[in-house]
C-alpha cells in the first residue's frame, strides 16, 4: 500500500504459466518481473519445501509484494533489483539453477494508474516513466534532452510511429521555448504534429509515442536482448523459461532469442561443416505463442496484446 493505493495488477495469463512452468512443490522459481506477485503467490502456494526469488526494481512493487507473499516468506526471498541482474541475484541467494523463471513484461495498472509515475497519457502528470525510480533518466530529460534525430529513432523503432520526424520536430520547437514537463504537454505536441484525419482511427495518437519514451527511459529492449541467453543458461535440465510480451517488439526478441538457443548450429549455411560447436540449449514449446482466452480479454482489456512464449532447457 501506499497513500491507500494498492500496487494492482491483473495477473495475465495466470493459468497458463503455471501450466507451463509446471511447477514441483521442491522445485526453485525466479519471477524476474515481481510486480504484485499474482504469478508467484500461485507459485508459492505450489511449493513445499521449495524456494521462490521474487525481483522487481519498483520501490511500489517490492513493498506490495511483501505484503502479498507474507504468508509464504519462509520459502520466499524479495529483491530489489533488475532482471537484467538476475545471475548475480541468484549467485548472491546460492541457487545455482532454477526450474522456472517467469518475465511478465506488462506495465502494471498500478505504474499506468497513479499519475505521478507519469505512464499514462490519459492524464496531466509530471513526465516521468521510471521503473526504478533510483534512476536518474526520466522521459523529461529524454523529451528536453535528446536530439532531434535521437527522438526520431526512438519514436520510429520503440513506437513504429510514422509520424515520428515530426513529432521530434514539434517536440524541439517547443522545449526551445520552455522545458516540457508534463504529459498533458507532450500530449497536445503529439496530436499537433498528427495530421487530424489519422488521428481519428488507430487509437489514442499518443499511445506510440509514450511507449517508445517509456522503452528509452527502462532500457526494455536491451534489457530483454541481453537476459535472456543468461536466463536460458541458468535453468536447470527439464526448467523452463516463460516471458509474456506486449507488443510486437518485445515478442520479435524473445522469440529469436528462443529460436537461436534451440539451434544446434548457427554457421551459415554454405559453409560444408559446423564450425561453431555449439549444441541445443534445449527447445521452444511454443511454435505459436500461447494468447489470452476470450474471457480473460474480456474480464481484463489490458490482456489483449499479451503473448506467452515458452523454452525448456535440454
């Protein structure tokens, strides 16, 4: 809790990853995306005298998550940290494999919901978008600080903003003039720099924007591109790895990422024989990622966009 606001979060694809997981009473979990630990409370409820590492760099998260998990803190250990960290976590907790770690990168309703954090551009709120708010970049030093082309890149690849060039150049025009600090500021930059016909189909004119600066500002995708080799690798024999994504930049990584370490060989193909040595990491259960039932998108609309993909180590 804090200031009488629960830290909620509609747990998705609840069942599905604890299918997946296929969780033993004995068995050792990692959830690298704590959040308010609706997946690991049903993970914790499973285990007996096995062990669960819950990791979240969200100050709001780590403290509803402690409250939700006290029933189990005996086989539960909290970490405020980034997933990205998550050897080092493990190493410093002397767990040297894990039968199942779970990423659910989703946003939480709570971070979209609480306007000082900044996520939402539903609202006016100071521009922030930190996950760890111990960070020193916030999306206002990305907004007021970056150059133009900087911006332009960021729009165009995190967002797959069409408008991003000129959205950037609105953005620069303005800060010349006073710092921009607020979402309803860069809110009404946005819809000026749309051309009013598309902004009346495709959603908000807003939501491309504000993902791409909130993916610069958490350094999601690099975070996820560089993890998930170490995640693979710190599982034990028969563990699995399941991450859920929400759009379609973070799924093109992971599945990738998957596909890569299931390989036996990566040579090019006309080279005549293997060079690289390497052997399968194990398998991807997953040929199609697992998607939301009917019900869940209708109970919880966020669940919409989510996909579950899973690898089983060898």
């Amino acid at each position: 809790m804090e200031n009488g606001i629960r830290f909620l979060h509609k747990s998705v694809l609840l069942e599905e990853v604890i299918r997946e997981l296929r969780v033993k009473p004995e068995g050792v979990y990692v959830d690298g995306t704590l959040g308010g630990a609706g997946h690991s409370e049903q993970i914790a409820k499973l285990l007996t005298t096995g062990r669960l590492i819950g990791i979240d760099q969200d100050a709001d998260a780590i403290k509803a998550a402690s409250e939700r998990l006290a029933p189990y803190q005996e086989k539960v250990t909290i970490c405020r940290d980034n997933y990205e960290n998550i050897g080092r976590v493990m190493d410093e907790n002397s767990i040297p494999k894990a039968d199942g770690i779970l990423l659910d990168l989703g946003v939480s309703s709570y971070q979209l919901d609480t306007l000082e954090r900044g996520f939402s551009y539903k609202e006016d709120a100071p521009l922030d978008m930190r996950m760890d708010q111990r960070s020193s970049l916030t999306a206002e030093v990305i907004v007021n600080e970056y150059p133009r082309e900087e911006l332009t890149r960021i729009l165009r690849v995190y967002g797959e903003e069409k408008f991003a060039a000129n959205i950037a150049k609105h953005i620069v025009g303005a800060r010349e003039k006073e710092r921009i600090t607020t979402t309803g500021q860069l809110n009404e930059l946005i819809k000026a720099a749309i051309p009013a016909k598309m902004r009346q189909s495709g959603g908000h004119p807003s939501k491309r924007t504000f993902q791409a600066i909130r993916i610069a500002c958490n350094r999601e995708l690099e975070v996820l591109e560089n993890s998930i080799d170490e995640m693979i690798d710190r599982l034990a024999s028969g563990g699995r790895l399941c991450i859920i994504t929400f759009h379609s930049l973070e799924d093109r990584i992971v599945k990738n990422k998957m596909k890569t370490a299931e390989k036996p060989c990566i040579c090019p193909p006309e080279f005549p024989v293997c060079v690289c040595g390497r052997t399968s990491k194990g398998k991807c259960i997953t040929n199609k990622p697992i998607l939301p039932s009917e019900e869940e998108m209708e109970f919880n609309p966020r669940s919409k966009s989510a996909k579950l993909r899973v690898f089983e180590k060898v």
